[in-house]
C-alpha cells in the first residue's frame, strides 16, 4: 500500500518571514513539539543542513528534476515519479524555512522544477509512473527504456498513480501557499487535474462490497491508479489508514471525490455485513474489537455505516487503527502536510501518536533492537535493492499481529526516516532514536547528505543509498518540528484543505 510497493510488486534567510505568509489556520506549535530543548533543536537543525546537501547531486542540473536515489557508491537512479517530485517541493520549502537557502533561490529552485514538469508529457495534468531525469521522456520501468507511446496499455507507459499523484499534488499546494511568486505556475499545473478518475462510482449497496458487480469490487472507494486509455486499475486503495488517504483528501478537496470515498474506505478490514462479503479473518487480528457506526455525511447528508475497528497491541491496553503492511510511512507520511494530530484528535491524529508508539514499543521490547523505526527502504546492504519492511507483529502468535497484512513485509531493517517523521507526534523519542541512529552505526551518517537509508540493527549493515523520498520526509519532519509545523500551516491555509479538516474533526474512532 506504500508509494513504491504497489508500483514494485504489482505493476510510492527567510525563515523569520515565514509566518507572515501563512495565516494561522493552524495553532503555531502544540506543547509536544515545543519540549525538545535548545540543545536538541540545534542538533536537529544540523541534521538538516547536512540533509540540504542530498540535493545538490540529486537534482539534474539540465531537467531539474530530481533523481529517485544516489548510490551505493557512484550509482544513480536516474529516474522519477509524480510521488518524487512532490516531495522535493516540499524539501525546497524546508529548506527556505529553516534558513539554509533565501528566497530567491528557493523560488529559482522550485520554479525551474516546476517548467519542467509543465513540459512533460502528463495524461490531463497527472503525471505517468516513472520519467527519465536525463531527457523527460516517460518510462516503461527503471532501466527498461523509454515507451515509444503512452495510453491505451496495461503498464507503465499509460498508468497513473492515485496516491503518487496526490503527493505531487500536495506539492504544489505547498509551493502556492509557501512561495507566492510561483502560485500561477503551481495553480496552472493542478487546474486539469481531476481526481475523480480514481473513485469508483459505481452503484454501493448496504454491504461491503457490491455483489452484483463483476469481482465483488468494494464500490465507493478509490481505485489505485489508472490506465490511460483503458480505464481505472483493477484494484482498490481499501485501507484508510495508509498513504493513498492523501488523494482522498485531495480529490474531496478539490470537490471530485464525494464523501462517499472517507466512509467506505476500511479502517481495519470489517466484519461480514451480508453473506456476499469478503471474509477477513485473514487480517492480523480477528475477531477485530469495534463497533458498526453511522455517520451522516455533511455534504450529501447521506448516512453510511463505518466498522470503527481497532487492534489491541498483545498485553497491553494500547489500541490503534493498523497501516495495512505495517510501514511508519504508510501511516505518519500524511501528517507531515496535513494536520492530522490538530484537526483529528479523536481519529487519525491520535492514531498516528498510537502507530508511533507501536512501533517503537515492538522494536525494542519484542525484537531487542537498540532503535527503531521500521518502514519500505532500501536494503540494509549494497546490493541497491528496496524492500518492504514494516512492523507486522511476526514475533506475536497468529491471530496478534500488528499490521492487517502480516506477509507483506519484513521487520529485519531499521530506515532513519521511519524516527524523523515522527518528531511532530513522539518528539523527544524521536529524537532519541535519531541520536541512538547516529551514536551506534557511525557510518549510517555523513556531512555531505545526512542519514543513509538503512541499516540492520543486530549486525549494523548499512545501505548506503539515499532516496528523495526519504530524504525529504526528513527534511518536511524537520521543518515541521523546528519551524511550527511550517507545511502543515501551508496545506491548512489553502481553500482545498476544507474537506479534510472536516472528515478528520467529525470522526470518533473506537481507539478512544
């Protein structure tokens, strides 16, 4: 469910000013964010300068486009997706924010990134699956040529991603309400887009899914992608909490998706409604503990039934709402930009505190690492290879897992960005563990670009790779923990934000 493992296995100066751009539709910076000491934000704000240094050889100087990920070694990814490119806006606007470049440059920076974009060949305003940094031409695959055509396949030269597309797109909301000078560069690029090629309008019944439809799809919710010239993807993005829920919040947003697609995306995976349901005694925990609630939608005023379900973490009272594989990305990605933990107290915001500390909680205590922070990254090697790694609760016996998938992933290797991004939620145990990171396996960081992407925390391996995405959720963690929960501040200030300011404050989940 995670940005890269739905693509890789089935085909993811002016610092001071800054507040005066931004009205203050978010509250400056809750007391958590506020409790690291002036010692440990100095130290994080080194963490970030050195992670500015990533970009430098990362962007292509003739595209402007950033590269996927550099190393081992000389090696680059010279390719790039929607998801990629959203994310570095974001590490531009960190970048401003936190001081290391002025302005000017980040305006110069951003804005040659987006006329790039604009020159690319893009299916009504969204972007295709991968491009090639050196030229711009779309991708079959990394390292499989160029596509001769686009549109009217089953694979990478007509697919656009729903959940890539709403990173990209959060991206340019960020720079139309961070840099101001490029709003009408920002606001020309997501004007075409419309979301509501990924919803599933088809007709929904009381079910969970509607029977009399060809596969029993679970009609109302959001399709991961689709194929230009065919049609949407064969499969659903049907667990809310987990990285696709950014284009939720973009598509209602943009008023292209109805409310329809919040309350007919699972939580956890539900119980039977009518004998025609999928049977998910398969998932991680069963019976799930919760409760059928109905919400009245407040746009359309229609009533929907939601499973408000919860896991329960094995002898404890700590309950939470599970990613579907088990990664900390999957889950704490979207608060970085949306304001989750202020705008949804009852719901994801307090899930996303919970998902931090299950994680921290099982990679201590029933693992035995000394860190932790366990999501899709590279492999703690040189081999250059990815993989998706999450917290599923494999130690736990049957029925007590820890992710509703618990053979979707492996718990063998720690991603540095999988602590960052939780400093907004977990601060001083974030922190810690970014200290612990550095302290233990001294060769995970360097001056010249900041953490490596993975290491394995029982023999201390190191993938010694970098990745824009992970980068830049550092650097959108570290802005967010230093500068008042800056990119928060900019998705809340701007018009498209209402709906899920909205969804998240009206939920009440069962994890209470």
């Amino acid at each position: 469910m995670s940005v890269r493992v739905w693509v890789r296995s089935a085909a993811i100066a002016i610092c001071f000013a800054v507040a005066a751009l931004v009205p203050p539709a978010v509250a400056a910076a809750p007391a958590a964010t506020k409790s690291l000491t002036s010692g440990q934000r100095a130290t994080l704000y080194g963490i970030a300068r050195d992670t500015w240094r990533f970009y430098a050889p990362d962007v292509d100087p003739t595209t402007h486009l950033p590269l996927d990920n550099l190393g081992p070694g000389s090696t680059r990814g010279a390719y790039t997706s929607a998801a990629n490119i959203g994310v570095y806006l974001w590490a531009v606007l960190a970048a401003r924010d936190l001081g290391l470049i002025g302005r000017s440059q980040a305006d110069q920076m951003a804005g040659a990134t987006l006329r790039e974009v604009a020159s690319l060949k893009r299916y009504d305003g969204f972007l295709y699956q991968w491009y090639d940094t050196n030229n711009g031409n779309v991708l079959l695959n990394p390292g499989q040529g160029d596509c001769a055509a686009t549109g009217g396949t089953q694979d990478n030269c007509s697919f656009v991603s729903a959940v890539d597309n709403g990173w990209y797109a959060t991206g340019l909301i960020e720079v139309r309400q961070g840099l101001p000078d490029l709003r009408g560069l920002a606001d020309r690029l997501l004007e075409p887009m419309d979301f509501s090629i990924f919803y599933d309008n088809r007709p929904q019944t009381d079910c969970n899914v509607n029977a009399s439809l060809p596969g029993d799809p679970p009609t109302g919710q959001q399709y991961g992608g689709f194929y230009v010239g065919v049609g949407p993807a064969g499969y659903h993005n049907g667990a809310l909490y987990s990285d696709p829920r950014i284009s939720i919040y973009i598509g209602m947003g943009r008023h292209q998706m109805p409310g329809d697609v919040w309350w007919r995306t699972w939580r956890t995976l539900p119980p039977k409604r009518c004998p025609t349901d999928p049977d998910f005694s398969w998932q991680g925990q069963w019976p799930v503990p919760g409760y059928w609630q109905t919400y009245t939608d407040p746009q359309s005023g229609k009533p929907f039934p939601v499973y408000e379900g919860h896991y329960v973490y094995p002898g404890t009272s700590l309950t939470f709402v599970p990613t579907f594989a088990g990664g900390m990305f999957e889950g704490l990605m979207a608060n970085l930009v949306v304001p989750e933990t202020m705008w949804g107290p009852h719901s994801f915001g307090l899930n996303d505190v919970r998902w931090a500390q299950v994680q921290a909680k099982y990679a201590t205590e029933v693992l035995g690492y000394p860190v932790w922070g366990i999501s899709p990254s590279s492999t703690a090697d040189d081999t250059g290879n990815y993989g998706g790694f999450g917290v599923e609760g494999l130690k736990f016996p049957a029925g007590e897992g820890l992710a509703q998938c618990t053979t979707c992933a492996t718990e063998t290797t720690v991603s540095p960005h999988a602590s960052a991004i939780a400093l907004p939620v977990l601060p001083r145990k974030a922190y810690a563990n970014l200290a612990a990171l550095r302290a233990r396996y001294p060769g995970i960081y360097t001056a010249d670009g900041g953490f490596y992407d993975a290491v394995d925390p029982m023999t201390g391996s190191i993938g010694h790779r970098r990745l824009v995405l992970d980068q830049s959720m550092i650097m959108a963690a570290l802005d967010d923990a230093l500068k008042g929960r800056a990119l928060q501040r900019y998705f809340a200030a701007d018009p498209e934000s209402w709906a899920a300011r909205l969804y998240l404050s009206i939920e009440r989940m069962s994890i209470q």
